[in-house]
C-alpha cells in the first residue's frame, strides 16, 4: 500500500516525511494471486514485450527498448508458448548472459 509521497528531511538523521495522499494510477502487479484471471492487474510471469520494456525503463534502465528485448528474444531469451516473457527468467537470463559476455562462471 503507497500512502504518499515520501520526502528526506534536512535533519542530519534523514528523517522521512509523507507529504501527501497518494493518488496511484498505476497499474497493480498481482503476485499474490497468480492464476486469477479477474485479478485486474499484470502478471510478472506473462508479459507483453511492450510490458516488460516499460518496467524495465521505470526500474531504471537506459538501455531498454523493443528492438533490445525482441533481439535478446532471438538471441535464446526465454518466452512463454502464447509469446509473453516471464519477467523473473528473462531477468535471470539477463544476468547469465552478461556474466557469460564478461567471462564469468555462471551456469
């Protein structure tokens, strides 16, 4: 539950301060109820290439585009039969495949 924003004081302690309500409109990932299809929000394990590129973008990444993501899909990436990717595993993959390209030992 987010109940507002969230603001560090100047104190030298870095207290928090809620400033105000929250007014989400964003959309609710459901992970407490994977299979429930009136569930009304996304699953992390079948999402769109578009869905994927979004959370990647807003969780940081520059790097992130459709090009990027269909290429590593080409590339071996996993990918659901109905063509969605399980964020979790492509995340995994993501990880052995760079420590694969900066010679680490991954398995």
């Amino acid at each position: 539950m987010h109940i507002g924003h969230i603001q560090l004081s100047p104190a030298p302690w870095g207290r928090c301060i809620i400033s105000e309500p929250a007014r989400s409109t964003e959309v609710l990932m459901v992970l407490d109820k994977p299979n429930a299809p009136d569930a009304g929000g996304a699953r992390l394990t079948a999402l769109s290439v578009e869905a994927v590129v979004l959370l990647l973008k807003r969780s940081g990444s520059r790097q992130a585009s459709v090009d990027t993501v269909r290429a590593d899909l080409a590339a071996g990436a996993p990918q659901n039969a109905d063509a969605t990717i399980n964020l979790i595993a492509y995340g995994a993959w993501l990880v052995r495949d760079l420590a694969h390209r900066e010679g680490g030992h991954a398995g």
